[in-house]
C-alpha cells in the first residue's frame, strides 16, 4: 500500500476462504478496521476471532451476505454507512468459476457467476466510489485473473467475466487518477483455494493445470499489496504468470487460436 497513503477502514469480500482470507490477513495489521464480506458467517466469525487474538486494537466486522443478490448489497452499504464502516480501501475478491462445456453448462452456476464476478464487483465499486471521492482518500483491488487475457473454450465464460474485470479496473483507475484514488487489477494464475472445487463439475476430476504453476496465495497477495503501493494497473503474482501473461499478450491473435485450440479437457 503507497507508504505515504494510510487506510483506516478495509472492506474485503470474498473472506472466508482463498485469496479473500489472505488479504484479510495481511491487510489487518495496516488498517483500524476491516469489514469481513462473504456467505459462509461461521468461517468469517472464526478467522475475525483470530485477527482480534492477534491485533486486538483492529476492529473487526463480519457481515453475511450474498453478493449475488442486489438488495444484500445495498443492505451491506446501509449497514457500513450506520455503522461508521465506510472502506477507503476496498478488495473485490469475491468470485467463482464454471469448468466445462458452455453447451452442457447449468444456468444458475453461470449466473452466479455473472452476478458475483461481474455485477457485484460492479455495483459495490459504484456504491463506495462516490464516498471515497468525497473523503479525498482512497483505493480499489478488483481480483480479476490471467484468464482475463484470452478467450479459454471450457472457461468461456469465467474468462470473459475477468476480461470484463481487468477492462473496467484500467478504466476505472484512469477515471479515478485526478482524484488519487489507485485501482489495481490483480490477475493471478492457478493458486491453490477453493476454486478448483467450486469450478469443476465432476467431483472426481480436477480443471487441468500444471502443479509447478501454482503460486502460493501469501504470495498472490503480498505482491498485489506491494503492486498498490507503486501505483500498478496490473499485477500477474508470481515470475511465471507474469512471463505467460507476456507471451499471450504478445502473441498474435491467430496463433493463440490455434493453441487454445488444443483442449486439455477434450484430450
Ligand atoms: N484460485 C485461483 O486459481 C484463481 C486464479 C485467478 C483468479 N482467481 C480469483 O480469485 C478470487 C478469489 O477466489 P479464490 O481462489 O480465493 O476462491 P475461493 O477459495 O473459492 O474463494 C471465493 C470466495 O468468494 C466468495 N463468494 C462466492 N460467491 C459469493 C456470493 N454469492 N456472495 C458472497 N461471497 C461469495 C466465497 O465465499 P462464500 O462461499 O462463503 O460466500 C469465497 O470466500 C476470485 O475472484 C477468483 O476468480 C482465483
């Protein structure tokens, strides 16, 4: 985070697992309160009891919502206005992915995934961004993924969802300069969560990805605080996703059709 900018309140969604707990963690020691968001209460509860055993002068708040639904987050916003919990530092983590043929996929999983990844991140950006203007002060992680950078057949809508993330977080951020508020995109490769599990249709088979591309989530995390910090539009954590995130940027687009032709789920 910028040495010279401090944040008092941070707001993460997507707390209670993955990345959404990382950033939780390593953001709490930085800030005087941090407002945990996701669906699952108990595990929010559990990991807020443990950031207070071990900083007890943070205020912690837990809120159970279901970002999918657009009351729930207008609810979220009245309850933060209340209770003196408005963010200047907000992580749109919250996400989910559908592993499998668009043609055989189940509507409501897609549009969970529609209504979390794109639609909420969306709509709390808009409901917070106006009172971080006001205040002069403040900062947005939008969790987008190197998916974002190619259309992936077995991922096609996951991958256009953080095609949309990644192109609204550089916008957005150009927006927001003359205000000094930074927004970072932070497009990770494979890390291991609870994604995986989510994603895949069949319990038995796992989404295909090479293990020594895994890149711890600590990790994922200290460099997108670190990527805030000087200001980055863009962080791909760890050296090789940044350097695949090089090569398909830099690769003609009909040779990547060609490659993403090769499916490993058909194969
Ligand atoms: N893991 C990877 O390989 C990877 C790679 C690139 C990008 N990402 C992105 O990283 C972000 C975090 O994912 P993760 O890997 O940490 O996966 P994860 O362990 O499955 O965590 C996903 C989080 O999103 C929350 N969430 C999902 N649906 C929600 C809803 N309707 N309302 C509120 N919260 C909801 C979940 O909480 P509840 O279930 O308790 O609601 C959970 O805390 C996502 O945006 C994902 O797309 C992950």
């Amino acid at each position: 985070m910028p040495a010279t900018a401090s944040y008092s309140c941070a707001l993460v969604t997507g707390a209670s697992s993955g990345l959404g707990e990382e950033f939780a963690l390593q953001i709490a020691p930085r800030v005087e309160k941090l407002v945990l968001v996701a669906r699952r209460e108990t595990l929010l509860v559990e990991l807020a009891d443990r950031i207070r055993a071990e900083l007890p002068h943070v205020e912690v708040a837990v809120f159970a919502a279901d970002l999918n639904r657009s009351a729930e987050r207008e609810q979220l916003l009245e309850q933060l206005s209340s209770r003196g919990l408005l963010p200047d530092l907000l992580v749109n983590n919250a996400g989910l992915g559908d592993y499998g043929e668009f043609a055989s996929s189940d509507w409501g999983k897609l549009q969970s995934m529609l209504g979390v990844n794109i639609e909420a991140l969306t709509h709390l950006s808009h409901l917070l961004v106006p009172q971080m203007i006001e205040r002069g002060r403040g900062a947005i992680i939008q969790v987008s993924s190197l998916a974002s950078l190619i259309p992936i057949p077995d991922f096609a809508v996951y991958a256009a969802t953080k095609a949309y993330v990644t192109s609204f977080s550089e916008a957005l951020r150009l927006e927001l300069r003359e205000h000094r508020i930074p927004v970072l995109a932070v497009c990770p490769g494979p890390v291991r969560t609870e994604f995986g599990e989510v994603a895949r249709r069949d319990p038995n088979k796992n989404i295909p990805a090479k293990k020594s591309f895994y890149v711890p989530k600590q990790q994922v995390v200290a460099e997108s605080l670190a990527a805030l910090q000087r200001d980055a539009a863009r962080i791909y954590p760890g050296w090789k996703t940044a350097t695949i995130a090089w090569v398909l940027s830099n690769l003609p687009r009909v040779v990547l059709r060609y490659v993403m032709g090769f499916r490993p789920r058909r194969s």
